[in-house]
C-alpha cells in the first residue's frame, strides 16, 4: 500500500515553540530546545514521517524503509525474516483488508505525524490507520501477561536530553515495505522483536530519530538506523486528515466487490 503526504498534512495539539540545539551543541545550546515545566525535552509538535539519512537504501514507495547494509547477520533458522509472497491478496498486503499495519512499519509510512507531551506520557498519532501510541515517561516496567500486539507494549525514560521508548510483546507481523521494491523479499519481524527508540532534538527543524531491532529469533545481534524527524509547524493549518479504512473497504471478509 503506497501512500504520499506531500504538503498535506498535520494539526496541532499544543502551541509549538521549535528550538535550536544540537546533540553536542554546549550550554547554549541545551537551554534552547523546548522543554516541559519539569525541564525536560518537549516534543509536542507536527511532524513529518521519518526519512532516511543521506546515503542510505530508499525503496520504490513513498515509505521510509530499513537500509540491509545496517542488518546484522541472520542467525541458523532466522530465514523466516524473508517470508514469499503468496499471491494471496490478504497475507501479501494486509492492511488492504483494514489490518494494522503494525510497528516499526506504520511509522515509517509516508505521512504526519503529531506528538503530544505531558509530564506522564507522550501521545504518538500518525495519520496512516491513525495509529496511536500511550508512552509512559517515568520509567514504569513492561505490562505482564498481555495478548502479542501489532504495536506492542512500549515505556519511555530519559537519558539525559534524550527520550529511550522500548517496546517489547509483539505479534509476528511485516517490519517494513521493502516489498515494494522486491516482491521477493516480505520483511516479517518475529514475535520476540524488541525495538528501542531515541529521541533527541538536533537542531531547531529536526530530531534525531535512532530505532533498534532486537529480534533474537532472526538476527545475531541487535542492529539500528538514524532517520530525521522533520518538524512541520506549517501543516496546521491543513490538519490530520481522517483515516477510515472500513469505509473504503471493498473487500469485506476477503469478497471483493468492484474494481
């Protein structure tokens, strides 16, 4: 399912006051990012999905996709990473059957968007299925004895200036949409996937967004890419658009009906 943004996009849930900092940007630079009453980093805002760095693999979709050269080896039995596709519509795109599209992948597709911050938790909305995420902030552990997920069960603490997200319990499900760019390689993640995600403010546009795949059924060892996170402060006048699958739908149950 390709899906493009473009200039169209985004609303706001609190007013943004976009900052200049950097990782290594001193003092100065520090006290310039915006921050919460607490003094932590704020990053309530519109955004733009995360894009690659220069130089890395782009796929033939609108989407961001994993670059394999970041890929740690696959371990003895880790071929299950590289599913065929079948030919069947709903194993081979299932989010045209309305199913989740699933973390990391939903958020790698091609549109906005918003965070909004409180003390306790960060709320994550992106436009496509209008995916949302409730990330506790104060360091809570993992939920016990949960149903596998298609987001799984994130929690959030801070390092310093920077925000680490891990989530853990997931169902086995697609981690990207490389498929798009060769058909014969179906990128599925396992059900022992655990990602972690940094979030830290690089300068007054643009968060360095780092997300590391633990999959110890598929790889050896961990492994991790840096995308951008643009901030969009002018896609509020346009706002998230509404996402409503089931009224598009024409295959309900797998009958398709039309063209």
């Amino acid at each position: 399912m390709r899906t493009c943004r473009g200039i169209l996009t985004a609303t706001l849930w609190a007013a943004l006051a976009l900052p200049a900092l950097g990782q290594s940007g001193g003092a100065s630079g520090a006290s310039a990012i915006p921050r919460m009453a607490d003094g932590k980093p704020d990053f309530t805002g519109i955004f733009q999905w995360p894009t690659q760095l220069p130089g890395a693999e782009k796929g033939k979709g609108s989407a961001t996709i994993f670059d394999r050269k970041n890929f740690a080896p696959l371990k003895p039995g880790g071929e299950a990473f590289l599913e065929p596709r079948t030919g069947v519509p709903r194993h081979d795109e299932p989010r045209d059957f309305c199913m989740p599209a699933g973390f990391p992948g939903n958020m790698l597709t091609a549109n906005a968007m918003q965070f909004s911050q409180s003390k306790t938790h960060l709320t994550m909305v992106h436009e496509f299925q209008h995916m949302a995420r409730l990330i506790p902030l104060d360091g809570r552990p993992h939920r016990k004895d949960l149903e596998p997920m298609f987001y799984g069960d994130p929690v959030g603490h801070w390092e310093g200036d920077t925000l680490v997200i891990e989530t853990n319990n997931f169902r086995r499900w697609v981690l990207d949409d490389y498929y798009y760019t060769n058909p014969k390689e179906f990128r599925m993640h396992s059900d022992a996937l655990v990602t972690t995600e940094r979030l830290q403010w690089k300068d007054k546009d643009t968060i360095s967004y780092v997300l590391q795949i633990d999959d110890p059924k598929i790889f050896t060892r961990p492994w991790s890419q840096e995308f951008e996170v643009k901030a969009k402060p002018e896609w509020d006048k346009v706002g998230l658009f509404e996402y409503n699958c089931e009224e598009n739908n024409r295959c309900p149950g797998g009958k398709c009906e039309g063209n």
